[in-house]
C-alpha cells in the first residue's frame, strides 16, 4: 500500500509537471518549470508554469494566483526553487515572503548556482522541505538543461526517418515523404522545443531544406504556436567547407550559425547578410563537433536536434556524441540498394553500439522508435 | 448497446478459440479448432479441441464430456462442422445425433468438401444455425489452412532478424546471437506452428543450421511442448545446385525435403538417406519458387516460415510471394557495411513495397515487428 500523503504529493507534482510542459517550446535557455500551490485542505489555490526567460518563474505566477491563501500553504514545484538574483529575484525569497509551510520540489536544482541552496535556505527559515517526487519525470522535462549545467554539452537528439529496412533514401538520393503528415508534425514539435536544429550540407544543398519551425504544422493549440513562433530555435548549419550559397533557402530563412573549418575570406559576407561564422576545424578538413556543441552549450543551448544525412548523423554516432536516436519509421521497404541509416562501417559484432528501446509508438502510419545507448 | 445475447455468443465463442489454440503446434495438416457446449441456463458442460489429424475432432471431445446435457443445448465451434466423411464421421451428424438445439459457427469452412454444407445439414434438420461470431479472430487462427484451401498456396511468413538500422549480419558473415533468448524462443514457436520450415543452402552452410524444434525451448507448458515435438514441421531446404553435402547437420537432423534445378544423377543419393528431391526448375539456374510453395500446399503445408538470409528471403519478396514479414529488430547498429535485410536493389520510391504493420511488441529486449503487403 502507499503512503496516502506521499500519494496526494505526487498527484499535486503530476499537475505541477503538466503545467511545467506547457513550457516546452518556449522557456529556453531556462528550465521548464511549474508549480502547484496547496491550501491545508487539500484545495489547488494556484497553479503557475515560467513561459519565457526574463519573465517570471513558475512560483511567482502560482503566489500571485494564490494571494493570501499561499500562507501556511504547500508549493510543489518541479524543479528546486532558485536562490540566486537573476533577471528575476530569487524564487525561495518569494516562497518565504509568501508564507508558505511546506515546499516539495521534484528535483535538486542542477545549476550550480542553485545546487541545493534553494532548499536549503528555505529550511534554515524553519520550512519544512522534501525533495525527490516524481524526480524521473521532472528530469525527462529538463533533459538538456540538466545535462548542460551538469556536463557543459547539450543533449543531443537525432532524429532519422527510414524505412522498415532501414534506410533512409534511394542511392539516387530521393527521398521526399518517406513518412506521413503525423511524423513530420512529430518532427515539427521536436524542432520547436529544441534550442538548436542541426544540419549539414548535403541535406541543405539536395533537399533544399529551411529546417525552420512552422507553427501552422505543429498540430498543438494556439497557445503552443503562438509560444512556439515566438522563440524559434537557432539553425546550425555544419559547413567545412563553405558549399552552402548565400542564396541557399536555408540562409533565406533567417540567421543561422555557420560552423566551418576555414572563413576562406568569406567570413565577412556571411556576417553581412546576418549569420555567425564558427570556425572550428579538427585537422582532417571535418568540423570538430565535440567543440561546436560545447560553443552551442556555452551560448545556452539546452537540447540540439540533428537532422542529417547519414554522412553527418553518422558522424555524430562514431563520435559517441549522440544521447538519443528518434527514428520514425515508415512501413515500406526501400531495398538494398538504398542508403544507410547511418553512415558507420564496422567490421565486427563486438564493435555494433548496444541500444536501449525506450519507447515504441505509431505516429500515424509510421511509428516512432526511441533508442539511447545502453 | 451491445446486445447481451451477442455478447454471450462472442464470450462462449472466445472460449472455443482458446481451446482452439491449444492445437496451434499438432492439428497440420488440419485446421485448428474449438468448440464449446453450453447447456440453456448458460452452464458450459463439453469442451473440447482437435488435437491431431486422424483424431476427434472438437465437437466430438465436446460432446462426450457434455453427454445428455448436449440435447437442447448450444454448440460454439470456430469452424463450421463438417459434412464429408474423412477419417472421422462428419460433425455435423454428430451434433444433430447429440440433440443440440442451436449451433454457432465462427466462420465457414473454406475447405471445398464442406463449405456451407454443414451449417446447411443442421439448418435443414430443423437447427438454428448462425456463422460469422469472432469470424476475424478465427480466420487468423487457421490464415495458412484458409489460404491453402483458397488458393492452393500455403501462408508464407518471412522471419528476419536485424539490427535497428536494419542489417542482419556484418559484411563477413558474422550474425550469430542478434537477437536475445526471449526472441529465438519465440522463433521456435513459430517453427513449431508451422508445417514447413524452409530455408536455403547459403543459410545451412554457414550457419550449420538445422532448422529444427526443439521443445525445451519453446517456453509453453509441457502438454504443447509434447505436441509439438510429436509433430515437427517438414523442414525444405532450396539448393538450386545440391550444394549442401549430406554430412551437413541440417540433412544429420533427420529426413528433409530438398528443392533443386537439376538432379546431376544425386538424386538416388538423396533418397537413399531418407530425403525427398523435389526439381523444380525455372530455367535461370533458380528454383521456381511460387511451384515449390503449389507442391507444399498439394502435401498439406497450412504455414511455412522462410527462414533464410537476405538472397533466398529477398527472392520471395521480389516475387510477390510473402504474406507477412515477422521481423525480431535487436537494439544494436550493425552499420553501413553489414548486410542488408533483403537482396532487393529498387532504383525509384515508386517501386519500394508499401506494407502495413500490424504489431509491434517487446519480446526480451528485442522487438518483434509484423507486417504484411498493404
């Protein structure tokens, strides 16, 4: 049997971790927060979730909701109230102010500006504070801002669209609709939640490709898309060697960061015509990507989703630099002929990467596959 | 609203289909099926399953455990009684003998001997007969039987296994243990369900394969486990070219039938060693394939699995004849060098094979996939 009380904390921690997401496309470089303010009788007095960074936290929205009632109250929040001025003071201040008896939150703070002095300030003022509800999923929420603040990298997602035989083009190179409307909406939604969008090349030069979020595709209400197109992701543009025109739709579509090997001289052009140029060779005419998802990191990118040929995805994967494969697959075989999913030649058993499936599901026609390695 | 009367048909129905299913691995080259006797108050008092060919069939075993109780009562059967007289006396007589006063049949039998007349038989006597109660669910539970008396062709399933990226070996060869125990387990079930198991001498030789059931693996209780090895499925092995000596395990195993071009005056060699030769040339140095799955379906084959590599496996697919895939993906990349999952090279998308998935489920830390043509 569980414990009743422990039960009712992780109900009121599942709202705050609903409201939280609501932020899933828009707090970014910030964490996706919510919070859930309890009245003694069990009643919900205030609900609040941070929308955008520079604006109020998640506590400040649920307090102001609350009033009076927050006093000798319980907050939930999915994340360790923050201790430190920002742009907006420091939420355990205002949790304090408020009067509130009780805080739960669903995770220590990984910024080591917060780190655990949140709470513990909270407790020193005699408030009774736990931590760990519903942990794994509020993690989930943050996965890339944790693994920023805890790794000074942001989680990379690449995202593959294949056949059942695993491939993901012709050897011609066409490829166009492989999966259906629902996956690409799915594609859609991971791009606006992600702080960066990553390609190369070939993918920009053979499919013309914007890699640009389009609110009108993203099949979530009006809040969403409105949030969504108000704080598109930055497109990174993999480049070594300068082949992507100016003129390119890519570049048409707004500013982009452009990571070469070499400026060529050509650095000021692409400056001029409002792009950054991020020149980070590794010696063998590659861009060192280890390095640009550090420079991306440190420029606050918390998740960066690949959508590459096999060429670069796969040299992401050799690299070892990849935390997470979202695959759609459609069913049709495209035949042996047909490109890889990967470009990773291996020799032997012992050298195949071992994954773990962490979720299977159908995308309308398609199904989607999530695997991270084991 | 459902009607109650409809759903206590589709519940007693069900039963019949569980019962049904305990002959999964014995009743080739007869359908399997159920049947339940339920007296007026609701009471079931006969159950019964057919287990072998030659033996009762399922309304016998009903009927005797049901004895006097059987007058006035309902019978449930997953497949219309027979009428003809085979190497048991047809059902139909036995149920109007019994006295029952309703019958309820899932399906038809699609076998020519009957179809219709056993339902018409007991109409005629005065019965009231009704078909079409869980018809899906039974017509999946005897897919190869129905095929076969439709069309003279047996229900070829094609089991593949491959790496998330959709290899099945690495370019050398080396394959063993992709999948993990739960996986091959589930394999064996699907040997043991089938009348043929049919693979080619590439597979045989390299991977000494015997292509056999064996029981202690199959994971069911000990009364399947016993039928199943009392009825091992006809292991056929395509050697266009009689490559594959008879020292080789799969031939030591016990007898087998070989498809070939020509005999090259071995044939004699063959039978000599208890196996059949069948030759079966379609004049490109190839076995014809769609004539070899006509002659397994004249000797009775309801289900043959294909369990070869990508050329054999690939030249059903090429030629229209697979049914459905049954694909166990192992969470692993092989990579971009190891071998596809079918010889198939396609040049354009409008060529590539539309299928529909029907299932994907966990087995172990793999996943089984099915699909068919869409």
């Amino acid at each position: 049997m569980q414990d009743p009380a422990q039960a009712g904390d992780q109900a009121y921690m599942a709202r705050a971790l609903q409201l939280a997401r609501r932020g899933l496309f828009s707090t970014h470089p910030n964490p996706r927060v919510g919070c859930v303010i309890v009245a003694a009788g069990g009643e919900i007095v205030g609900e609040g979730w941070h929308q955008r960074a520079g604006e109020p936290h998640a506590e400040v929205h649920a307090l102001r909701q609350a009033g009076e009632r927050a006093r000798g109250a319980t907050a939930y929040v999915t994340l360790e109230p923050c201790s430190h001025h920002g742009r907006t003071p420091p939420c355990a201040e205002a949790l304090l102010k408020a009067g509130v008896g009780r805080v739960v939150a669903a995770m220590q703070d990984p910024n080591p500006l917060v780190a655990g002095r949140g709470l513990g300030l909270l407790r020193a003022a005699g408030i009774e504070v736990s931590s760990g509800v519903l942990e794994q999923e509020a993690r989930e929420l943050n996965v890339g801002f944790i693994r920023r603040m805890e790794l000074g990298l942001p989680y990379v997602r690449v995202k593959l669209a294949m056949s059942l035989d695993g491939r993901t083009a012709m050897a011609s190179g066409e490829s166009q609709w492989i999966t259906g409307a629902p996956a690409r909406a799915a594609v859609q939604r991971l791009r606006a939640r992600s702080s960066v969008v990553l390609s190369g090349a070939d993918t920009v030069l053979c499919d013309n490709a914007r890699l640009t979020v389009r609110a009108d595709e993203l099949e979530v209400d009006a809040e969403q898309a409105a949030l969504a197109a108000a704080r598109p992701p930055l497109r990174v543009l993999v480049d070594g060697q300068l082949r992507v025109p100016l003129s390119a739709a890519f570049f048409q579509a707004g500013p982009a960061w452009v990571a070469c090997c070499d400026e060529d001289g050509r650095g000021e052009e692409y400056r001029a015509a409002g792009h950054e140029l991020l020149r980070l060779p590794r010696g063998d005419g590659h861009v060192d990507l280890r390095h640009l998802l550090a420079e991306l990191a440190a420029a606050g990118a918390n998740e960066v989703l690949v959508e590459a040929g096999p060429r670069l995805a796969g040299a992401f994967a050799r690299e070892g630099l990849v935390d997470e494969y979202r695959i759609f697959m459609a069913p049709q075989l495209l035949g042996s002929a047909a490109r890889p999913l990967l470009d990773w030649p291996l020799e032997r058993m012992s050298e195949a990467p071992q994954l773990t499936i962490r979720d299977i599901r159908a995308v309308g026609r398609d199904w989607q596959i999530i695997a991270v390695p084991a």
